[in-house]
C-alpha cells in the first residue's frame, strides 16, 4: 500500500543539526554531545497505526508478545486481515476489548476511503493529526509520533511528551514550574526542525545523560570541575 517510510538519520554535520545549532548554542551543545543518532526504519503506515494501538499504556515487550500473536491470527497487520478477524479471537491474542475495538475502526475507517493513507503525506501536519484523532484510541501524542516517525516530518515538538519535557528542562537547566512547560520555552527556535531537537532530547534520555543526577554542563565533552 506505501512506500518504505523515512528515516532519520543525524550527525553534527548534517546541515539540519547545524541549523539548529546556529539557531539556539544550548541545542548545539547538545548534539555534539549526542553526536550519531537515527531512527528505526517504518513499517507500511497501516501496521505502524495498528502498532500504536497495539502498544498503548502496556511494556514494549508486552506490545510485541501480542502484535506477534494478532499478526499469527491475521496473518498480517492490514485492514483486510484485521477487519476479518471476531473480537473473540482478537481478545483471546491479548488484546483488550477497547483495543480490539479500537483496530476495527481504523479498519472501517482506511477500508470505506475515510481516512486515505496514500494521502496524508500530501497534508499539512495539523490536517494528518485531525484525521488521526478521528479514530478510536489515537489521540494527539500517538497522530505526533505518527508523523515524526512515519512519516518523516522535520518539525515536530510534542508538547505532551512527559520525557521531551523533562529533557528540556535539563538541558536548560530551568527551573520547576507548576504546569511543566519546559518544552514551550525552549522550542522558540527550533523551527523548523522541532523534529530534529527532540530526536536529541530523546537520545539524552536513552543514553542516560538526564538522569545521570549530574547537570547538563557537567556531562558536555571537556568539562572539568
């Protein structure tokens, strides 16, 4: 049904990353610390939607143990395979009822031609997210991810992402504030590639840097007490 998805794949050099640095030192200083980083290759969108669905609210091993037992019963994760399959059968896979109904939506939904998957990357991101949320168990983290990682958009910032949050904060050094609005004060130059800079606050996280209880300027290269 599509294309192989995008992927990103960053380095100091790349001239995103040194857009960014230009734009704003701090985010600069970041990804010299970072250095290499880049995503997983995607999935058809209809399976990576279904992943999502799949995924939410329970662990990464978790989400695999059941994809790999609905892909057993399906055969594949498309709208033909899943749309025939009993909720009874979806359930006994390990999905919950909400889940399962939540996979047939996107089903009807991408079979009767209301939501186009062919279509969304000619659509701004604002109209992607409004039709992702049209459907059952998406709601506007999981349309956010939809679109950095499916489908390649360079400026990105989920605000709602707890972990882009608490980044921020660190490599900004703020202080706590009440409603955790780090992210919305340190985006302001990021554009436009938000993308781009929260690709790096997550791999500050993944590569434990944030919650190495030493601040950001004690973990850039060089630094000495």
């Amino acid at each position: 049904m599509n294309a192989p998805k995008p992927k990103f794949e960053l380095h100091p050099g790349d001239p995103r990353s040194q857009a960014l640095a230009a734009a704003d030192p701090r985010m600069g200083e970041l990804i010299m610390m970072i250095g290499n980083l880049a995503t997983k290759p995607q999935g058809p969108l209809f399976s990576e939607l279904a992943r999502s669905i799949i995924s939410q609210q329970i662990s990464v091993k978790a989400a695999a143990t059941i994809r790999g037992r609905v892909i057993e019963l399906a055969g594949e994760l498309s709208p033909a395979a899943l749309s025939a399959q009993s909720d009874a059968d979806l359930r006994a896979a390990g999905l919950s009822a909400s889940k399962a109904a939540y996979l047939k939506d996107l089903c009807d939904k991408v079979l009767s031609g209301r939501i186009d998957l062919d279509r969304l990357q000619e659509l701004s991101d604002e109209t992607v997210i409004e039709t992702l949320v049209s459907v059952k168990g998406i709601g506007r983290w999981s349309a956010e991810m939809f679109l950095l990682f499916a489908l390649g958009r360079e400026d990105v910032v989920s605000y709602g992402d707890a972990g882009l949050q608490r980044a921020a904060r660190w490599v900004y050094a703020m202080e706590e504030r009440p409603d955790r609005k780090y992210l919305q004060q340190a985006s302001s130059e990021w554009q436009p590639y938000g993308s781009i800079a929260s690709l790096y606050l997550w791999e500050a996280i993944n590569q434990g840097h944030v919650d190495s209880g030493h601040t950001f300027a004690e973990r850039r290269p060089g630094y000495s007490s």
